[in-house]
C-alpha cells in the first residue's frame, strides 16, 4: 500500500463523517464539505491504486 492509498482512505473517511454530522445537524455547509473531501479522497486513492499497478 502507498501513500496516496492511505491518505484517501483516510481523507474518505473523515468526509463521509463530516457529511454525515452536517446533514444530521441540519448544516448545509458542512455537508457540502463533507461531500468534496469524501470525492477528493476518493480520487486520492484510486490514484494511488493506479501507481501501484504500474509500480509492479
């Protein structure tokens, strides 16, 4: 596992839980947020998916 797969795992998950604390609070802002750092890590990991492929 690289870096990149780690830190999107990481950033995907703390999104996913900022989107869920905004929506539960009502917080459109938060969820929002939320939402892009879920998709940010998201593309930060299948980046990092993609160079191991090619490492090996």
């Amino acid at each position: 596992m690289n870096r990149d797969q780690i830190k999107g795992r990481g950033k995907e998950a703390m999104g996913k839980v900022q989107k869920e604390a905004g929506r539960l609070s009502g917080d459109t802002s938060t969820e929002v947020k939320g939402t892009a750092k879920e998709v940010a890590g998201k593309t930060q990991k299948t980046f990092g998916d993609t160079k191991a492929k090619t490492e090996h």
